[in-house]
C-alpha cells in the first residue's frame, strides 16, 4: 500500500473559510472629483470609504485572525484551492480549541453588530463630513450575513476512488495522473513540516547565539509547541522527522526564558545545540526539495 493510499485511514481533508465585513464603500463622486483637480483619468484613482473606525472593527479582525492560525498551524498544505491535511491524532484537540475560537469570533460579531457599529452610524455624520451618505450604512441584520466561519471536512480520496464510464485504458491513465498529483501534494506537506521546524529553530538559534539579542517567551516557548505538534503533523509517520523531533526534545526541550537570561553558558549551550539540529536537518531539507540555512 501506498502512503497517500494508508493516508485515507488516519487522515482527513478540512477547509477553513471565514467572511468579514471589511466596512469599505467606493465614492464614484469623490472618486470623479480627484482625478478631475488632479487633472488625471478617471481610472486612476478611487476613492473608498472606511465606514467605521478602524478600532471598531478590530476585535472581530483579531478573533477572525486567530481562527485562521489555528487552523493553519494544525493542518499541512494540500490543495491550492485551501484544503489542508490533518491527521486524526490531531483531531479531538483541534476541534476542541476551534469551537472554543469560533465562539470568541462569534461573540466579537455580536458585540460590533450590537454596540460598535450602531455607535459608528451615529457619529458617522460628523467623522465622514462631506463623504457621508446614510445609504452607505446597511442594517444590522444585514451585516450578520457577512461574517461567518465555515470548516468543511471531507474524506481524503486516492486514485481507488475514481470511477467513470470510460474505457479502461484511460481510467488507468486518468488512475495514474491522480496518484502523481496526491504523491505530489503529500511530498509538498511533508517539506512544509520540514520548513516548520527549520524555520523554528532557525529563529532560536538566532536569538540564542547572540548574547546581546533579547527574546520574548515566546521565543522558547514555540520549540516547545513545535516538540508537541510534529507528531500530529508527521503524516507519514517519517522517521527522519521523528529522530529530529526527538534531538530538539533533548538538546532544547525545557529550556527556560528566565534561566536562559540569567546563565550566559546555558544560553551558549542551547545555541549549539541548535545548530546541530539544523546542521543535521539540512540533508533532509535538500531531499523534499528544500534547504535549511547553515547557521553561523
């Protein structure tokens, strides 16, 4: 058996959509009168109104953003039409932490739907001046219909699945291109798991081999997320990422942003061992088509 045909066993397809209201109307009429002074045509320029303050807005903007994370940080790329992969392991905690985001997206709506956006429209007159135009501003409830997030999920399919009154020899061929494209994308979701963590602890590294560089928590904290998420991601159940995996546990795994500032030779110590981590991943890199840069 194939690995994208032993994928339809452990694996799922999923698409995220989420819709926003982006509170933009164009204004032909102002439009119209500064290409006229600028003595330009009159597709050079448009104008386009922000309706609301931009803080308005921006609840909504930051729980839509962290939907959109989420997501991405738990699925591997696999079609360009926004399907993404993920395992089954990782499954249950996903959804748990997507209802509990997709709940905060929901209630931000309300509160802008609800407070915000009535009080836009009511000082709307006098922050818009001259471009103010009531019609611009739909109802409420209308808007309601402009902010949604959707996930949809959907079985992984192979070549297996492909059925078709045709001729057999071109089902073969037809059979033959669909397993390409699938071994393909799995090999383009694999490097993106490469580049996860190459890009991860290139960024630690980074920080780490400068004494006089400040880092966040943050910094430490997402090698330890990245030591967490792999397994989840390591779709293929691939050894080399696994034995990756496990060197950054041991040389990196518990490090601390507080003993790290304190302890100059602990801070050294963790820099080398990123090194050698990226060191040893760059062979793999070159293999999926990709590379790590060589640390300094």
């Amino acid at each position: 058996m194939s690995e994208v045909h032993a994928l339809t066993e452990k694996a799922m397809v999923m698409n995220l959509t989420v819709g926003m209201w982006q509170g933009y109307r164009l204004d032909k009429e102002a439009s119209r009168k500064v290409t006229e002074e600028a003595g330009a045509k009159s597709d050079a320029a448009r104008v386009n109104k922000h309706l609301v303050p931009k803080d308005a807005l921006a609840p909504v903007v930051t729980a839509a953003s962290a939907l959109r994370h989420h997501f991405y940080e738990n699925t591997l790329p696999w079609r360009d039409n926004g399907d993404r992969l993920m395992t089954r392991k990782l499954y249950m905690k996903f959804i748990e932490e997507h209802e509990k985001l997709r709940t905060e997206f929901d209630d931000a709506v309300q509160i802008f739907l609800q407070v915000d956006y009535p009080r836009a429209i009511e000082q709307a007159a006098f922050r818009m001046g001259d471009l103010f135009n009531p019609d611009d501003y739909p109802h409420a409830g209308e808007l309601r219909f402009k902010f949604y997030a959707r996930l949809d999920i959907d079985a992984l399919t192979t070549a297996n699945d492909f059925r078709v009154a045709i001729d057999q020899e071109h089902v073969d061929r037809v059979r033959a291109s669909m397993e390409q494209a699938a071994e393909q994308r799995l090999q383009q979701a694999m490097g993106d798991v490469w580049k996860r963590i190459g890009d991860a602890i290139g960024r630690f590294h980074d920080r780490m081999s400068n004494p006089d560089a400040k880092f966040q928590a943050s910094t430490v904290d997402n090698v330890q997320d990245l030591i967490d998420l792999v397994p989840g991601l390591n779709v293929t159940d691939d050894p080399d990422i696994e034995a990756v995996r496990r060197m950054i546990q041991d040389k990196l795994g518990g490090a601390d942003a507080v003993e790290i500032r304190k302890d100059p030779e602990h801070r050294a110590e963790l820099a080398d061992g990123a090194k050698e981590i990226l060191d040893r991943m760059s062979g793999f890199m070159r293999a999926f088509g990709g590379d790590v840069r060589e640390a300094a």
